[in-house]
C-alpha cells in the first residue's frame, strides 16, 4: 500500500513543481523588459538616402527635408512657416530673394552664389535654392544667414533637429544605463540606448513613465524611477543675425488725410475749393499715378504746382498710387511677378513723387487675387526701401481685415511701411446681396481692432467715407446708387424721409416706399455718425483719420474730425 502513495505522491509534486515554472514564465513573460528594437526607418519614416525627418522643437513634422551633396534643404513653404516668412520666391524669374530694410539680396535657382542691390555678392559654395521637381528646395545654411535658429543633423537614419525657441526647458538626468522605448512599458520596442549621466529633455510626465527627448532628438518614453535631478534649464539663444532696423517717418502729430479724387488732369485745378472748408487737413492725397502696362510703366497727372500750393495751405502731398483705374488689360500679377517690373514700377513711380517735390507715396493696389498675396508683399517691401532712400513717406491702403484678405499681410506692413490705412467703408457695396450701411459702427470697430494685432497704433490712419449709398429694391431687384453727404442730405429733404437713430449700425436710418412700390432705404453718414466713430479711434489712440474723397462732406463733419485731430 505505501509503495503506491509514494509515485502518486511524486506525480502530484512534479504537477506542482512543473505549474510553478509555467506560471514563472508568465510572470517573466509579463513582467520583464522586451530587448526588441524598433525599426528606426520605420519610426522616422525614411523612405531614401536623401530623405531627412525633422523634429522642430519637441515635436516631430510631417514635412521632410533633404540632405543633398552634404547640405541640409527645406522646402520653400516649410521655411516660411517655421523659419522666416520673409523669404519670396520668384516663379517667373526663377529667383530666390531676401528684402532687408535697405537692400534686396537674389540668388538665380539652381547658383551657389547670390547678389545685392547695393552692389554686393558672394558664393556660399553650395546650391543655394534648387528644385525637386516642382517643388523649391532651400539650404538651410543660407536661410541662417538671416534668421536666428539653430540645427543639428544626424544620420543612421537621417533626422535633423531644427530650434527656434529659447524657452525654459524641463531636464533630467539618466542615473544608469536604460531604453528609451517608442511608448512607456516595459514590452514597447527599444528606439534607442541611454547611458548614465545622459541629459533627457522631460516633454511628459506619467506615473511611471516619462516621456522624453533624447540627446540625439528621439523621442520616447522612459521609466521615470531611471531619471533624477528633474529641473528647468534655459537654453542659450541664437543671436548670429541682427535683423536691420526698419526706421519709420511717422509724424509727431495726428494724421488728417484728404483723398482728393481728381478724375484727370483737370481735377488739379479743383485744389482751392475741395479744401476751402476743410480744417485741420495737414495731408492731401490726390489720384495722380496709375499702373499702365505690366512692365512697370505708369501715367501721371502729378503737378508740382498743384504740391506748391498744398504746401503754402500748410498740407503736405502723399501721392495716390493704384493699380484698378487703367482698366482690366492691365495684370497687376503679372507686374508684381517680375523683378525687373516692380524695379521699373518703383522707380517711375519715385521719379514722378520726387520731381514734383511731394511728401509721400499712399500705395492703393486693391483687388489682389491671393495666389499673388506674396509677390504684393515683396513689392511694398521694395517700394519701401526706395520710399526709406528718398526720404518719402510711404502710407498703404487696405481693406477692414478679414480672413479671405489677409494675403495683404498687415503685419509685415506695420513694420516696412510708416503708416496702413484702413479703409474703413464699403461694408456694403453696388454689388451687395442685401441693403446694408456703407459704414456701421461696428464694422468700423472691429476693422480697427483687428487692424490693432497686427500693426501699432502709431501707425495705424482709419478713413472714413464722405458718402452714403441709396437702396432701391423693387420687384425683388435690389440696386442703389453711392453719392456724396451733400446729395443724401438733399434727397432725404426732398422725399420727407423721417429719419431715426440706429443704434446697433451707429447711424441714422430712413426709408419710404415710392409710388410703383420701390422700397428706398439709407444709411444715412451725417456729422453724428463720423462723430461715433472719431470717438473709437480715439478711444484707440490711433495715428489719424483719412477721408474718402473731399468734396463729398457737408462742411459740419470738419469741426468734429478738427476736434480729433487737434485735440
């Protein structure tokens, strides 16, 4: 009896002893440390010997660079929106170029060398700018030499780490040798090694895990009880480029800036009486220049006798530039694409503001399609060097910002330009869906505020329209007429309108119905509504106040706009 309890005994204990190495093995099977390794192509993305992976700051892109013949490229539209957005590609000329505060710097696509306007050259020794197919490459050494960042490349696999923030960073210390691993557990794949006393940039904190930018810009996750000495560090900044000041011939005094819409030639002789009730217009801006060809050429009507006499009225002469009076043969685009063009357009344009001994360029190019959002920039930006050199101050108009009009950069404008003019009217127009105010109250606000983030109020000039528009609607046909204060304030006395505050639009408001049952309606811009909005922009403390066009006010609205300007 007792020989078969010992084997069944034995059987039981090997059962016991064999469960026991099996649940060993799961324990290690889920506790212990996976040695596998990622496949570091895989997790950069790798997909060629050129291909490079970006980590920009902490944070991996989706965008790629290139690393060609030993240098490091970005594409042309990463370079804008990471690095420098003052860089201005030239599709039609196949140019690079780089616009400082007095020169213009080129490089011709595919050169390793590049020149200035000023007469000065150089050859960096590498290509510059190349294409990869339809797409602009540019080396990322060159863009350094006039932007303050920082980037380190690396290879087996190609990844590069691009800085351009110096803020406080949280570090650790590595106390022993350790994994750092694609996610945090201990099973995840290994990316790299680290060793003890490795410095880890600390991006996420866990319970157990942290996660971390290594040495070498991985990043991924390590245990947190591997990592000591947690603490903040501030990084050095880069300061290699010192950006040229952009110096600004703004005025010590409020702006009072007159349109003066001359309509030809003949429209000079009108001076003396479009001003004789005005007070306080220290500016006048008459409609002399206008694009005429795509090669940069432009018609004048400027008069320096007609600048003689507004200086004798204690005005200065900012000249009205536009591109939109010559009629629709004439592709602005095109003109603005080509660098000999603008080079034509900018100084035909200051031989005519300088001959006849005015003070200042007022820039009106309206109606820019956004594909040529950029090539508009670049040519103020070279408008206002030539401005800068001949002493000529140099005011911008633009349309109240919105978001499918900020192609027309009003910040890059607040800085090349002295003054951006906000039109601030044809919040409804002929071609309006609806009836609507020329100018509320609210519109104009908002266009001054939002003006405000991107420009400084010291540069900042609001206009306001010395005109209303009639509305007509009739059979579901709706249509309407613009005309001056003067004429709205004639027709509101001849149709016995009854005219009544609105409050939300900041003007006064009237209708009548005619005989054939037209419904007539105005948006009436009177001394109170130009006083509404003089009491936002002096709430604002912006630079000045324009008006569109003299001629058109009744002569009331001069005391208010004196009280600001003067006041």
């Amino acid at each position: 009896m007792k020989k078969k309890v010992i084997p069944a005994l034995i059987i039981i204990a090997l059962i016991f002893i064999m469960g026991g190495i099996y649940a060993l093995q799961l324990l290690q099977k889920r506790y212990s440390y996976s040695t596998e390794r990622a496949d570091l192509n895989n997790y950069f993305s790798i997909t060629s010997d050129t291909d490079v992976a970006i980590i920009y700051g902490d944070e991996m892109l989706a965008e790629r660079a290139f690393l060609l013949d030993g240098t490091y490229y970005l594409d042309f539209d990463s370079v804008q929106n990471y690095l420098n957005d003052r860089f201005y590609y030239g599709v039609q000329d196949g140019r690079l170029i780089y616009t400082t505060a007095s020169k213009i710097i080129t490089t011709e696509i595919g050169s390793t060398s590049w020149y200035d306007s000023e007469g000065g050259n150089g050859d960096e020794g590498y290509v510059i700018a190349q294409m990869n197919g339809d797409t602009l490459l540019v080396a990322l050494d060159y863009v350094k030499k006039f932007t303050n960042f920082s980037y380190a490349g690396y290879t087996d696999p190609n990844h590069i780490q691009i800085t351009t923030s110096w803020d406080d960073q949280q570090v650790a210390t590595v106390k022993k040798d350790t994994q750092l691993r694609i996610r945090g557990g201990v099973k995840s794949e290994i990316l790299e090694d680290l060793h003890k006393d490795d410095t880890v940039v600390v991006l996420e904190e866990m319970e157990n895990w942290v996660k971390v930018k290594s040495p070498d810009s991985y990043i991924g996750y390590v245990e947190k009880k591997k990592l000591s000495d947690i603490t903040t560090k501030s990084p050095i900044p880069v300061t290699d480029y010192v950006e040229e000041e952009y110096t600004s011939l703004t005025r010590d005094h409020k702006i009072n800036l007159g349109f003066h819409n001359i309509g030809g030639p003949a429209g000079n002789d009108t001076l003396s009486s479009v001003v004789s009730s005005a007070k306080g217009l220290n500016v006048i801006s008459p409609t002399w220049i206008k694009l005429s060809s795509e090669d940069g050429s432009i018609k004048s009507f400027a008069s320096s006798s007609y600048v003689n006499t507004a200086h004798s009225m204690g005005m200065e002469v900012w000249v009205l530039v536009d591109n939109f009076t010559s009629g629709n043969d004439v592709s602005t685009g095109q003109m603005m694409g080509s660098a000999t063009a603008r080079a034509n357009f900018i100084s035909n344009v200051i031989n005519e503001v300088t001959a006849c001994g005015a003070d200042g360029v007022n820039f009106d190019f309206e109606l820019i399609a956004t594909e040529d959002g950029q090539s508009y920039v670049e040519l103020v930006r070279e408008l206002s060097i030539a401005c800068r050199k001949a002493g000529l101050v140099l005011s911008i108009d633009n349309y109240v910002p919105m978001n499918f009009n900020d192609h027309y950069d009003l910040e890059e404008q607040g800085t090349v330009a002295d003054y951006v003019v906000i039109m601030g009217y044809d919040e409804h127009y002929a071609g309006s869906s609806e009836a609507g105010s020329v100018a509320s109250l609210s519109y104009v606000e908002n266009g001054i505020i939002n003006t405000l983030k991107e420009v400084d109020a010291s540069k900042v000039i609001n206009a306001v329209p010395f005109y209303t528009r009639i509305w007509h609607t009739s059979n579901g046909s709706l249509s309407s007429e613009a005309v001056s204060m003067k004429t709205a304030q004639e027709y509101i006395a001849n149709h016995q309108i009854s005219m009544e505050w609105d409050a939300e639009a900041g003007q006064n408001y009237g209708e009548y119905t005619s005989s054939d049952g037209t419904l007539n309606q105005i948006w009436n811009e009177d001394v109170t509504s130009i006083g509404q909005k003089i009491d936002s922009m002096k709430a604002h403390n912006i630079a000045g106040i324009a008006e569109w066009s003299l001629g058109m006010e009744t002569s009331d609205v001069w005391d208010v706009i004196a009280g600001f300007t003067e006041g």
